[in-house]
DNA sequence: CGCTGCCTTGATCTTCTTCAAAACGTGTGG
DNA sequence: CCACACGTTTTGAAGAAGATCAAGGCAGCG
C-alpha cells in the first residue's frame, strides 16, 4: 500500500484533529509577533486560542462568513483562495506552519475576504479579532510584528500584481515555482521539492492561467531539465534557470 | 489664457512647495491613526514630520532608493508604482490626502519597493521610519490604525490580483475607473468627476492593458454613454452599468 | 481489473498586443 | 491672435499569446 507511492512529498503526520499543549505553546513561541515575550505572558496569550483540526481540503471559512477571528497555523499547509462568479478561482497564497490569517480588522465589514481552505491535515489555533487587538494594545511589540508581516505580505502582493499584469504566463508560473520553493521547498535527491500535494490546478490559480497552460509549460520545463514533476508534486531542478525565465532573460 | 481650457478637472490650489503650518496640523488631526490622540501629543508628533512639495511628474523617490521614511500626502496626488525590466510600468495605487506610503518596516532590504511619484502639485510630509515605529510603540491606538489600514490595502491588493487574473481588459478598466471614482470621484455635471489629470497610459497602467486597449476601451464606453472623457479626464456618467460590466454581467 | 481523477496533447478561436500612422488639443512663440 | 509643435489620443491591420473545446492517457484506489 505504501510501496507504490509515486510521489516523494511525505504525508503530513499523522497527528490527528487535536494539537498537542506542547504543539501549541511551541506554535505560539516561535511566532514572529511573540518573539521576545516572557514566556509567561505567552502561556496566558495561548489560554485565549481555541483550536481546531482540518481534513484535507476542507473548508476552515468561506469568503462572506460574517465572523471575525484571526487564525494560525499550527500544522499542515492552507490555501488562501477569492472565487469570482464565473467559478474560476485565484489562489493567493499558502500558508505554512506559523504564518496567520483570517479578519483582524475592527473596521469594515465583518466577514472574511478569502476563502481559507486546509491543503493538508491541517491544526488551527484561533483567536477572537477583539481579543487580539486587546493583546496588541498591551503588547506594542506585538502590534510593531504585525505592522511588519502585513507590511511583507503588501508587498508580497504588489509584486504578485506587477507579475499578472506584465509577464507572459510562462514567467508567471516560473515566479510561481520559486516563491512556493522559497517557502515550502525541502532539499531532495529531485532537486528542491515543493513539500505538499500541489495540482496543476492549483499551480494554474496561483499563476492566473489555465490549467491547460500551466500543463503545457510545466511539461516544457521538465523537458528542458528545469524541473522534475509527477502526480500532484513539482520539485524545482534548476532554480537559477528559472528565475531568469522568470525575470525575463529567456 | 484660462478661457479656452476644455478639461473639467480643476487644477490644484497654486500653493506652493511648502505647506502652511495650519494645513499640517490639520491634515495631521485628520489621520485616520491620530484620530482620538490628545491635540498637544499630536503637536509634539507634528514636529517630528519634515515636509517638502513636489512638482507635478516630479519622483518623490525610485523603488530600491536606500532610505526609510514614511510619508503622508498633505495636498496632491501620488502615483505609487512599479517598474519591469521591459519599462512597462505598473500603477499600483494613487494616494489622496491624507495616506501614506513608503517604508515603515523594521525588517527586511532597506529600500522601497515602489516607486512615488507626485502627479500633481504635491505637498508630502515624512518622518524616519524609526521615530514613526517609537510613536506606534508609544501610542498602541496608532498602531491598531495602522493595521487596520494595512488590512484595508492588502485586501484591495488582492481584490486587484483576482481582477487581474480572472478578468478581461474590459472588465478591469470599468473596475479601474470605478475605484478611481470611489477615491477621487467628485459630483459634476458631467457626471462623477474623477478630480486629477488621468491619461489612457494612466488607465492602462492600473488595468493591466495597453494604452491602446485602454483608449480603444475607453472610446467604446463613452459611446455607450457610460462615461465621458477628453485629455486627461475621465468622468463616470453610468457607474451602475460600469459596475455590472466590471462584475461580469455584460 | 476497472473506475475516478489528474494530467497531457492537439486544434481552433478569441482576445489583446504590437506596429504604424493619422487626428486632435494644448500651450507656445511669433 | 494665429500658427506651429508637441504630447496625447484614436484608429487600423497584422500577429501572437493564451483560452477554450475535445480526446485520450496514466496513476492510484477500491
């Protein structure tokens, strides 16, 4: 059963719906915006998190959902989606262990942007959108981290929005390549693997294209050596070579 | 001299490269993140902030310039953009009185990563992005404002990756020109005035598109009686059809 | 062993860009 | 006040990139 596994990306553990005590405090002390907490004050932070577990591909909330609770991840991978009426989606980002999502906002409407959807097995602590506020206004530092990450992400964006409204498809999906090796890429002997089961599909939202056309070019990369790929896994073979299709030298 | 000028966007006041001391405490009280500060603390925060004015098309500061201030518009207009290898250049946002832009971030490059660029008689006050990270530490209220904003742009800026990657050219122009009124838009008798000078590069530059798509785009709704244009100015007559153009309904 | 999803590949067609040139508006200098 | 010159806008025709439509192939799973 497991000796014919084709794919090299290894299942998340088995840890089931639950996050272990230690899991979460560990979650919590390592995220960006706690660093340089006593460890107390985060002891008290963690007893304000609910948490909860998600099967593969189930839906954490819906764009619309008038709730406001701002969401870590604890383990497994999320994806940040937006549909548009025509039911063509656009993936806007995964999420890794560590990295937060959801509504902290306290003005504008109460519901969710995106769609957050679980990739993977995947553990959430969450956290009420007032509360939160209430810990960055103790914890200046706290609100300080979040400047910056936002920050990041912002700028994350403008890039994303610099790449779909200049660079040919092809660029796209190399960019697209790199930023998912960048973030969830592990050393293996196909070269820097994409650590998670990741479809044309979803390959072709995140680079705004179709699924036909990121087939067709990941099928182009992988002749010409750039890249190795199966059933739902890419592993980058040749990053430097993609990056210059991607800034636009081939 | 002023009799024959044909554009019903009003230019802006002749004040020069310096803003009054009154118009800087009042755009200041005026800040969204200063709003519910004690005047006096406000006073002391004023001092901190340099101000300068910029000449219309006059670049305030080139994405990967090596400096960290954040900057507030006081009068004027601002382009925020990003430039490609191929010198297309992507317009990101346009900034009104009263919103910020630049660096404020502790972490990462040193550098912007857009481009600003007054695009009318602008008059920006700035401060050391240090100092303003002192403030936020020292007044929370003014951090939480700032990640509410932030939020407010990191949506918009994904609102604007799914236009771009699931829309057509004429959709995400009717889009463009309905942000643009949203912001800048003011009641004429031409219809919703969008009050800055806006050329069809302009237009182009935020949808995505060729300045002949756009100008092929923008003729197509002036004689659908949608719009109406000249050089340089656009006015939005029908925005409800504009609106189901941009939503997909035409 | 066959079913169900993913992935691939080909042919066609639409959309948008590119290239080219002309028309127009605005401000300038005569 | 007029005419010229420049930058903006418009329009046309050809071309390319990618979407769409349509089959067929392959892997994993029951």
């Amino acid at each position: 059963m497991v000796s014919h596994r084709r794919t090299p990306v290894e299942p998340e553990s088995i840890t089931p719906h639950l996050c272990s005590l230690d899991l979460r405090l560990h979650i919590l002390k390592g995220l960006p915006f706690f660093a340089g907490l006593p460890e107390e004050d985060i002891a008290g932070i963690n007893a304000r998190f609910h948490e909860r577990g998600y099967a593969p591909g189930e839906t954490i909330f819906y764009a619309g959902d008038p709730v406001k609770r701002l969401y870590v991840v604890a383990s497994g991978k999320v994806k940040l989606l937006r549909h548009t009426l025509s039911g063509q989606d656009v993936l806007l980002d995964i999420l890794a262990p560590g990295e937060f999502f959801g509504n902290l906002s306290a003005l504008g409407d109460d519901v969710y942007p995106d769609t957050a959807q679980a990739q993977t097995l995947t553990c959430a602590l969450s956290i009420e959108a007032d509360v939160f506020r209430q810990i960055m206004a103790a914890y200046p530092a706290v609100a300080l981290a979040v400047v910056d990450i936002m920050n990041e992400r912002l700028r994350a964006a403008h890039e994303m929005m610099r790449q779909l409204s200049a660079h040919t498809a092809e660029q796209r999906i190399a960019h697209t390549l790199l930023k998912l090796g960048e973030k969830l890429g592990q050393p293996a002997d196909v070269g820097l693997l994409i650590q998670m089961p990741l479809s044309r599909e979803d390959v072709a939202a995140m680079a705004g294209a179709t699924v036909e056309t990121a087939s067709r070019t990941l099928s182009q990369f992988k002749k010409a050596g750039l890249i190795r790929s199966g059933r739902q896994w890419v592993a980058l073979a040749d990053p430097d070579r993609l990056r210059a299709i991607a800034e636009g030298d081939a």
